[in-house]
C-alpha cells in the first residue's frame, strides 16, 4: 500500500509510512494509531491533528501489516497503539512478540463498549469510545512514560578502582565526566539558536510547542530553567532521550539548557542543606534486563544517565508505578532513597515551581551516585522495593580514576579524554567521531585542543579501519602540533606513532617502522625509564616486524613492551599487555609451536575478560584463535565443547540476543563447517543471523559478519546462488557503513568474483576483481601482495574469458 498525504490546517498528516520513509523519533516513545477507518473525513482528521500535537512524530497506520512491520522495526522506544476494534484481537493475541508495545487502547464506535479487557500476556487493555476522554487518557499516560525511562550505569563501590576501566565502570566514569565537558563548551547565543533549531524541525507539526518554542526564544532567563523543565514542555523528553541513549549530538545540542539548569539545580541545593536527611521515592516500570542488573546489584554503585526525578510523597511515587497496564518484559518497581542535603557533591533541589506542585518533587542533577543497598519484594504494595542511598563514592571514584590515569591525563584536557574515553574505553567509535567532529565545527580554529581533535579523529578512524581518513587526520594533527611545541614534545611523538600505525595497516612496514622508531626516540629523551607512550611504540614497531616475518625481531619488541606494561601495572588486567600476549600467541602459532600459541592465547583472554567491554570484538577474536588452535591439534570435539561451554555462559550473563553470544555461534558454526558438517554449520549460523537482526540498525556489523560466515557455508557446498545472494546482501551493508576505501569492502568484492567465477560467469568476475582493484590501489602501495594476486587473478579470468569464448 502506498503512503497516503493530506495536509490539515498547515499540517501535512502522512499515513501507512514504510520504516525508512519515517522522520527520525527524538524521543522514548512512539504514538501510532492502527484503524481501517482512518480517512480525510473532518472528524478522523481531528484527531489525528490532536495526535500530532501529543507527538509530533504520531503515526497512522490502515494497514495491518504496514503498522506490524513498522512495530517489529522499532527496537528502543516504547509503543504506545490506539487500535481499532476490528484489529485489537491480532495486536493483543500477538502483543507477546511486539514487545515493544507496552500500553494499547481500543478505539470503539460502540457508545456502550467502556470496559477493561487482559490478554494472555497480562496486558491489561482499555476500551475507549469518547475521543476526548481517549486523547487525555493519553496525555496522561505519555506524562508517565516519560517520568518513567531510567537509565544508569553500574560500578564497583570504593576500594576496587582499576587503571583501566572493565564493563559498565567506563561508561559510569563517562556520564560523570559530563558536566565538566559540557561547562567547558561554548555556552552562548549560538548555542541557544542551535538547540532551538532543533527543536523547531522537530515539532514543527506540533502548534503547541511551536509556540512554547517562541515563548522560550523571547522570555527565558538562566534562572527560569527548572521551571522550564519541570513545565514539560518541548524540552523534557527531547533532554531526557538525550541522555538515556547517550545521543552525543543532541547532548551537544541542549548544552545550552543543561548547564543552566545545573547550575540553578546548585544554586537551589545550597539554599536547602540544612533541610536533614530525607527519604525520597520514586515508581516506575523498568526492563526485566535492567531489573535483573539491580537486583544483581546489592553492594555496588548505580549512577543515573540523565536528571534524576523523585518525590516525597510515596504515593504520589505508586501512582507512576505500575500503571493499569502490564507487560512480561518490565517489572514494576518502587525505588526508596535516602539522601542528605549536606553532601557536598549530592546536588538536588525542592522544585517548588514545577508545573505539579503535588507531586512534592525533589531533583537531583546529573550523574548523581547512589548506592545500592537492599533490593525486595513488598507483597503489600505487590512492587519491588528498590533501597538506594546518595552517596559520594562515584566521585571520588572518579579521582581515584583521574589520579591513576594521571600521566596519560596529562596529555589531555577533560574534552578531549572524554572523546578518548568513548572510543578507547567504551568500544563506541562512532559516537567518539560525532562527538569530535561537533568539537571540530564549535572550537575556534585557534583553540589549543583543536590538534588533538583531528588526532583523535584519526585515531577513530583508524579503529574502523578507514586507513586513508586516518592518516589524512593523523597528518593535519602532525602538522598542527609541529608549529605549536617543540621538536621533542610528546605530543608530536605521539603524531608520529599514530602515522606509523596508520603506515603499518596499509602494509607500508618500512615506513611504519621509521615513524615509531623516531617517536620512540623522542619518547626516551623525556621519559627514560618505564612510560606507556615506550612501551606502545616497542608494541608497534613488533607488529611491522611481524608483518615482514621478522620472527624474532616480533617477539623481542612483544616481549619488551609486555615487560615494561607489567612493570607499569604489575597486579592488574591490561589492554596492552592483551595485545603483546595476543600477537606473541600468533608468531608462535605460525611457527607450529601450538602449545605456547596456546598458552599465549588463554593468557589473552582471562587479561580481555578483565578489562574489555563484554560486546568488544576482541574477545570473540581470542576466542576463535583457541579454538583454531584446538582444530590445528585435531581436537575438533574439544573446540566445540570449549566454545559451547563459553556460549552457555554468555547467554546466562547476556542473554541471547548480545553481540558476544552471537559472535560465540558464529565460531561454532565455523567450526562445524570446517569438520564437513555443513548441515550444522548452516543451523547454527542461521540462528545467529536471526539473533543479530534483532540488534539493527544499530550493529549493523554483527549482520555482516553472520552474511559473510552463511555464504562461506554455502560456498564450499558448492551452492553457488545462496553464496552470492548473502555475499551481495553483505557489501550492501557494508556500503552502508564503510567509505568505499575501506579494505573490507574489497574484500567482499574478490568473494563475489570467486563466486562468479565458479558460476562461469568470467565477465562479472572481472568487474567485481577490477573493482577490488582500486579499493586495494587507494589503500596499499602497489607492490603489496594483495595488490598483486588481485592483478594475477583478473589476469586468469581474463584467460578463462577468452577461453571460454573460443569455446563458443
């Protein structure tokens, strides 16, 4: 069905939209009305007008299918359905398997049909036939939904500090970072128009907060901001949604707000210490995922992503608990918080302005730390009861952070360690690129970090292996920071190694090795003994030198490096030292040596498991070198069961649908197809594929990798039309994500041309190989090996071409 358009008192009301066809929802929730009846007749119109002014991104659906495909795409936000009599028995008979959806109402024509219905699920549903009544039980319910999003990130209390942060302790670090690197940002008339902007576009259907947006632009003063953002208005959910999905841009784009609003949250908060300790209360519905962290979580901190809303009234807490509608996929829970004004870093306030002066609410700013102390079920209210407490641990767990990095700190300003922090420490490289790219349109050009802009833009480019974008940023820094410091500073040196890596990936070893080589110099000259910046160049230079099969070279520099990180850090999990262990376990591997590759590998992977993200790549790449290991020995049976006994505890950890449990099924069907049984083989990876949807769009690159891993399958079956169909769906994303001089998209271009030419069909292969051709050409030198054997193989289809011609 095509999507039907109608304007409406200036509004353009669009209908049966396809996913991509949609604008971008700024916030948590999403209101779609499904009903057959929907039309252009004066009163449909109306509520859809009315719909629209609720949320300015309403979507109107008269077809079923269209309204469930659109549910099933939508992974992050809740779903609020008003749906038609006629449909309510499908969406409430399948509501388990759209879960997303968490309130339904049924719009009724029947004047008299007013009454509750329950599904099988327990959803609990309710029967409207008054479009006013409807559109105000709406209003309310989407007041809650937004009070109700909480996000947060876990830490171990005080005492268990490390140097290098492990799992959810970064991204609780990060979020206390925040407000020292927003203070920081330019916070004038230009960052107010450009958070205006935006929120113009956005609600641009919307006549109410069109206008809100033109009282704000003409009266708002730094101190009106809690008033403004307890009113609820245009600025509420956009900020929260910000904060909760940790949106670098639109973070960036409110900075204007968020700072006044925490600076008046600190102003209040000073007028209010010697109010005494209080017991506050917040209720809400959270995800099962998220219950089940907190629950886990007795004795650790919990520090909220965002502002943080609470009452003092308990009741007014239940009322925003557990509405009348419930879903198996959240858990109503009461959260019970004591707290003491006199905290110097526990910044709250009494909103005596709020808009709901009976809600008796109290804010507390961003970032705040609590603890977690007891987590219960209270039968009476038929609730868990959540105890927290405010404390001041998170910050100084943050100084005993800052004073553990302080060497490497010192090489960077808060703004851009936080930027480091997203790419180095939190696996988010796309976010960190955002995030310093709005630093590169915002800073002026004079700035002195501006430098270390384009170096960390390099470095995340490098990370995604974008090796040309890499080295053109990498060498502005260079040059930026030759004309600012001395010839010996360390922060030149640390240009050179940056290019020397980027030189390195692009197989220009030579060069790579006279790059680290002279920052490594200019390193010992100001850091003589142990140093991080040494002991990464020693790491460097080991990697050319394994490159050129240099062996021993390789692990004289391995070595070297492992020693000085263990030095560095003696008693503690490292990165580093991972990277050293990894690649010592490669040089052993080629040698045939599996036993110390062995060794090499497990010592890898129990330093990985300390200190990386529980989604990084890296540990499923060790993961994949045990197990070829295992498969090299001619113990296929202890690679499987090795790797099942990995899988079975990562689904209990994560749960199946997570980006390490799926990488883990991928090794296993690699493993199957690898010992002949193809059938098991395409089993297990089909399944991992169908697992890995689930976290599009936003891992698209879990997608490619169970595409590429299928078609391999299916090539050795010699079933030429499936492997080019998942090899084809593979480049497409990769396209989608990848600049055309990526390496892997060259890659996917000779597998389509193997492919091709399997298939007899020489002429594609030839444009599929020259096209991998010029990818590699941009990318390596043109002696390099691959450079060669894409020009030796375009020079045999080439033949076969002709061959096959004569033939005819």
């Amino acid at each position: 069905m095509k999507a039907e358009e109608k304007q409406e008192n200036d509004v353009i009301i669009r209908r049966n939209l396809l996913p991509i066809e949609m604008a971008r929802n700024e916030e948590d929730f999403l209101l779609i009305w499904l009903d057959a009846t929907i039309d252009d007749s004066h009163k449909s119109l109306q509520i859809q007008h009315d719909m629209l002014e609720l949320h300015p991104n309403a979507q109107f659906y008269t077809d079923l299918q269209l309204c469930v495909n659109l549910i099933k795409s939508i992974k992050n936000e809740h779903i609020l359905l008003i749906v038609s009599e006629s449909f309510a028995p499908y969406i409430l008979k399948e509501s388990c398997s759209l879960q997303t959806i968490t309130t339904v109402f049924i719009f009724s024509n029947n004047p008299k049909n007013q009454e509750l219905v329950v599904n099988d699920s327990g959803m609990v549903t309710q029967v409207f036939n008054d479009p006013q009544v409807l559109l105000h039980t709406i209003r309310d319910t989407l007041r809650h939904v937004v009070k109700e999003r909480l996000a947060f990130s876990l830490c171990e209390p005080d005492g268990k500090s490390t140097r290098n942060l492990s799992k959810e302790a970064a991204s609780f670090l990060w979020h206390k970072f925040l407000i020292i690197v927003l203070r920081q940002m330019p916070h004038d008339e230009q960052a107010k128009n450009d958070m205006l902007s935006k929120c113009l576009d956005y609600n641009r259907r919307n006549s109410t907060q069109l206008n809100n947006i033109n009282r704000f632009q003409q009266n708002y003063h730094a101190t009106d901001a809690i008033k403004w953002y307890t009113t609820e208005t245009f600025l509420y959910g956009l900020v929260n949604k910000a904060f909760r999905t940790d949106d670098i841009e639109l973070i960036y784009l409110f900075r204007f707000f968020i700072i006044d609003l925490c600076d008046q949250l600190e102003r209040e908060h000073e007028e209010w210490r010697d109010a005494g300790e209080l017991t506050l209360y917040r209720g809400q519905n959270i995800s099962n995922e998220e219950f089940k962290k907190l629950k886990s979580g007795v004795g650790k901190l919990i520090a909220t992503n965002g502002f943080f809303s609470t009452s003092r009234s308990i009741n007014v807490a239940l009322a925003f608990a557990p509405r009348n509608i419930v879903s198996k996929t959240m858990t109503g829970v009461l959260f019970e918080i004591q707290a003491d004004p006199c905290l110097k870093t526990i910044i709250m306030a009494d909103i005596k302005s709020s808009s709901f002066p009976d809600e008796k609410e109290v804010l507390f700013s961003l970032g705040t730390t609590f603890e977690i102390r007891n987590v219960e079920f209270d039968a009476m209210l038929n609730l868990w009861r959540i105890k927290l407490i405010a404390t001041e641990q998170g910050d100084e767990r943050l100084q005993q952070y800052i004073q553990l990095q302080e060497e490497e700190m010192k090489a960077h300003t808060p703004l851009i360690y936080f930027g480091a922090l997203l790419w180095e420490e939190l696996g988010q490289v796309d976010q960190a690129l955002q995030y310093f790219k709005i630093l590169l349109r915002t800073l002026p050009p004079d700035h002195p970090d501006i430098s270390g802009v384009y170096s960390n833009i390099g470095c995340a480019y490098l990370k995604k292996k974008e090796l040309n974008l890499a080295l053109k940023y990498h060498e502005i820094a260079y040059q930026m920071r030759q004309n600012q410091h001395d010839p010996c500073h360390h922060r030149i040196a640390s240009s050179l190694i940056n290019i020397g890596m980027v030189h390195i990936e692009k197989c220009q070893y030579d060069l790579g090795l006279q790059y680290c080589s002279e920052a490594l110099a200019m390193y010992e000259k100001s850091f003589p003994h142990d140093y991080v910046c040494n002991a990464t160049a020693i790491r460097c230079m080991g990697s050319a030198y394994m490159q050129k099969n240099d062996d021993d070279k390789a692990l004289n520099h391995f070595n070297q490096s492992l020693s000085m990180c263990g030095r560095l850090v003696p008693d503690q999990a490292d990165p580093r030292k991972a990277i050293c262990m990894g690649s010592i376990g490669k040089i052993y591997e080629k040698q045939g040596d599996l036993d110390k590759a062995m060794d090499y590998y497990r010592r890898k992977q129990m330093a990985e498991e300390k200190c990386l993200l529980s989604d990084c790549p890296e540990l499923s790449e060790n993961l994949e070198s045990i197990a070829r290991i295992y498969m090299k020995m001619g113990k296929v049976e202890f690679a499987l069961k090795f790797c099942r006994e990995k899988l079975k505890s990562q689904k209990e950890t994560f749960g199946e649908i997570h980006a390490l449990t799926i990488r883990t099924r991928l090794i296993i069907g690699k493993l199957h197809a690898e010992s002949g049984s193809f059938k098991y083989a395409l089993k297990t990876l089909r399944k991992a594929l169908l697992f890995a949807k689930f976290l599009y769009p936003s891992n698209k690159k879990i997608i490619i990798e169970c595409l590429a891993k299928i078609s391999d399958v299916f090539f050795s079956c010699n079933d030429y039309d499936n492997s080019l169909t998942n090899r084809k769906c593979q480049l497409e994303l990769q396209r989608q994500i990848y600049s055309s001089e990526h390496p892997s998209i060259g890659i996917c271009l000779i597998s389509i041309g193997n492919i091709l030419s399997n298939m007899g069909k020489h002429t594609e292969a030839v444009d599929y190989f020259n096209n991998a051709l010029k990818v590699f050409e941009a990318i390596y030198p043109s002696d390099n090996n691959d450079v060669r054997e894409i020009r030796d193989r375009i020079h045999q289809e080439e033949c076969l071409l002709l061959h096959s011609r004569s033939d005819q």
